[in-house]
C-alpha cells in the first residue's frame, strides 16, 4: 500500500476543520499513512495527546511514594494551580470518553466536532501546559529538606 498524500487527503474533506497547516503542526497528521476513515483516524491521532497529557496530569493530581517523580514535581503547584490543573484534567477527561464512545458507535460528524472542539481546547490549553511542564521541570534544580524516618523501600 503506498503512502498517501494526508495534506490532500484532509483538503478533500467535505467538513468546516482547521487549516491542515495548523492542526499538523499540533497533532503531527503526517503520520496517517491511509484515507480510509480518515475522520477517525484525525480524532484517534488527536485523542493520543489528550491521552499523554491527562497521563502527565493524573501522575500530578494522584502522586504515589512509589513514584517519587512525581511526588517531587507536584510540591512546586499552588493550591490554585493545583485547581487549575484539575479543571483541565478533568475537560480533557471528557474529551477521551468522548472519543472512546465514537469508537463505539462511528459518526463523521460527531468526529467533525471532536476534532473542532480538541483544536480549540488545545488552543487555549497549550499555554497553560506549558506553565505546568516549566514548573515541573523546575523542581528539578530545587532542593528538598526530607523528612526524618522516610522510608522508600
């Protein structure tokens, strides 16, 4: 099977989306490499980073002894930031169930509106992901007073 044209591909679709330039760079389309339910492949491929980023999130929200990352990242957040971090986990939550009830029952043009909706959340959260990625990384050039008696075995 030869590779297809995506760019192409997405101008022939008969639906309102995004410019393919700008949905591309964010979601990297180029690596659909087949048009049969393309719609569905887009959402999919979106959904994948909705996926990666409420993982990232949940790992801050829900932190473990066992996963001392994030045991040591999230003591850089506010309360308030926690909050907001929570506000998002929690749209984008809602966005990933919506995508696994469109695997369930197919339609192209609830798949038009997941892929409208993920490109304007994404425009207005990318920001925000930003913020949380910096703080994280930041904590890692913080140095930590540990409590007596912790125990990490």
């Amino acid at each position: 099977m030869k590779d297809i044209n995506i760019k192409e591909e997405y101008n022939k679709l008969k639906y309102k989306l995004p410019k393919f330039e700008d949905i591309n760079n964010e979601f990297e389309l180029d690596f659909i490499k087949e048009k049969q339910f393309l719609l569905r492949q887009i959402r999919r491929r979106m959904n994948e980073k909705v996926i990666f980023f409420c993982r990232i999130i949940e790992g801050l929200l829900y932190p473990t002894q066992q996963h001392i990352i994030n045991a040591t990242e999230i003591q850089n957040f506010s309360d308030d930031k926690k909050k907001e971090i929570q506000k998002i986990y929690k749209e984008l939550m809602y966005y990933e169930r919506e995508s696994l009830l469109l695997d369930v029952t197919p339609d192209d043009k609830k798949d038009v509106e997941f892929i409208n909706n993920i490109f304007n959340l994404w425009s207005k959260t990318k920001k925000q992901m930003q913020e949380i990625a910096k703080i994280m990384q930041e904590s890692w050039r913080k140095e930590y007073i540990s409590e007596k008696d912790n125990y990490f075995g």
